[in-house]
C-alpha cells in the first residue's frame, strides 16, 4: 500500500527540489526515497522510472516558467514586457536549475502527453510579450525561437557560471534584451 501523503505529485514535487540541489544528471531514485523517508522500490508505486520521474519534472517546470513568465508580464507591453519575460526566465532558471533542464529536455511521447499543453503555456506567455510589436503574423514564430534561444542560451550560460569576463552580467542582460527590442521595433 503506498504510503500516505505519497502521491505522484508529491513524488515529482520533491524530484523537481533535488533536481534543483544536484542537478538533473545527478538525479536518482535512491536520493529521492531517502528524501522522502522511504525506500527506493516505493517511489515506483508513483512514477515507472527515473526517466518517467525526468519527463514528470519537465512538465512540471515549463507549466511553471510559463506561470512566471505570464505574471510578470501582465498588464506590460512592448520593451516593459519583454523585459519582465525575460528576467522572469533568468530568474527561473537561476532558482531551478534541476527542473528547467528536464523541461528542456523533455519531448513529447505522444499526443496526449501534459508536456504539450505545459510547453504551449510557455508559448502562450511570450507570444503574449510580441503583442506589443507590429509583427506580421507569419514573422511570430520566427521571433518566439530568437526569444526563447536568447533567453535559454544567456540564462543558462549564466546558470552554469560561464560569464568570467570582469565586466556585468546584469549589463550585458540589459543590452540582449534592448537588442531583441530594437530587432523586433525594426520588423
């Protein structure tokens, strides 16, 4: 009988935690039972695998930078929006490393899968942010990849502790995003 309070939520929930403390390559079954106070053939109970656990956790952090990003977003546009989309991706990504790896990784198993409707939110948000802009329609999804690149590379780089040159971070954040600004003013 599982034990009370363990639920697959529950599972993924402190799954997506230590993902977070020792990275997502680090993640094991064995960690995670100790975490939780039981023992490892336990947590099958709730997810079929490690993979299955990684691919839960996915869901779990695009659902929630999608949140983030449409928070931080709302009632803004143009450069006030774009900002705040990208610091609230930064800001994720720094807070939950673990999790945004196994969203980033994370594909589809089929057309059922949550990871699509987690992924769309994602979407939903920044396309939200390009309202602000006179695009042309066909021109959006060309956008959304130089965003979320942008965004991935810069923040994840960052994560990583890759930016030793002496000179500012938060400099360099602002002058990307006045650039993707300026590109998309020009479209």
């Amino acid at each position: 009988m599982p034990r009370a309070g363990l639920r697959p939520a529950t599972v993924t929930e402190a799954g997506a935690a230590l993902a977070d403390e020792v990275g997502l390559d680090n993640l094991s079954m064995g960690q995670l039972a100790e975490r939780l106070g039981v023992k490892t053939p336990s947590l099958y109970k709730h997810v079929a695998s490690l993979a299955d656990l990684s691919h839960r956790i996915g869901v779990l952090a695009m659902t929630q930078l999608g949140d983030a990003i449409r928070d931080a977003t709302q009632g803004r546009a143009g450069r006030d929006a774009l900002l705040a989309a990208a610091q609230a991706m930064r800001t994720f990504i720094e807070q939950h490393p673990g999790r945004y790896a196994a969203g980033d990784t994370a594909r589809p198993t089929g057309p059922d899968d949550p990871l699509i409707p987690a992924g769309e939110r994602v979407l939903a948000s920044l396309s939200a942010v390009l309202r602000g802009y006179d695009l042309d329609p066909a021109d959006e999804i060309h956008a959304l990849r130089m965003i979320r690149s942008s965004l991935h590379g810069f923040a994840t780089v960052e994560a990583a502790g890759g930016f030793m040159i002496d000179a500012s971070v938060d400099d360099s954040f602002a002058w990307m995003v006045d650039l993707i600004d300026k590109g998309l003013q020009r479209r």
